[in-house]
C-alpha cells in the first residue's frame, strides 16, 4: 500500500470516528439514554440502564470521549504531526545551529 493511500485511508477512518462519537455526545445524552432504554427494552440490561442512570451517562460520556480521542489520533497520524503523548522528548536527538 503506498504512502498517500495509507494517509487517505487513515483520513477517512479518523472522520469516520469522530462522526460515529457525535451520537455519543452528552449534549445528546436525554435522547441517547432514551434510545437505550427503548433498545434495551424487556432485558436485564434494560432494568439496569433505566434503574442507574448516572452510571450509563458515564459510560455513554467515556464511550464519546475514547471515540473522538481514537478519531483524532487516526487524523494526526494521517497528517504526519507526532503525537507528543506518545513520542518521549529525547535530548540526545536535538541538533544545535552552532555545531
């Protein structure tokens, strides 16, 4: 695979995330939560999402934050910026104007 299909294809999966992670947002949360309850409707998981719902709007919060986190390293990864969290800053690499 070639350099500029892997940065499109890295591109379009990062967009991708990070629009998939919108219907996560809590500012959706009321209607996410109601989805889920119909969704869940009848089940054990649906007496448990509609008796903590504290809870479930955590994890609906912590599922939008890791999807747009994913979507945002897949977009700086495509770009070519390093990620500063992932790259430790090595002295011994730097090169001096002077020298």
């Amino acid at each position: 695979m070639t350099t500029f299909l892997k940065t499109i294809s890295l591109e379009h999966r990062g967009a991708a995330w990070v629009i998939a992670s919108f219907a996560f947002c809590p500012c959706h949360l009321p209607l996410t939560l109601a989805f889920g309850a119909a969704l869940f409707s009848g089940t054990a998981l649906g007496v448990w999402w509609t008796g903590h719902p504290y809870i479930a709007g955590a994890i609906v919060t912590a599922l939008w934050v890791a999807g747009t986190l994913r979507g945002i390293s897949h977009l700086r990864s495509a770009s070519g910026a390093p990620c500063p969290v992932n790259l430790p800053h090595d002295a011994t690499t730097e090169t001096r104007s002077g020298s």
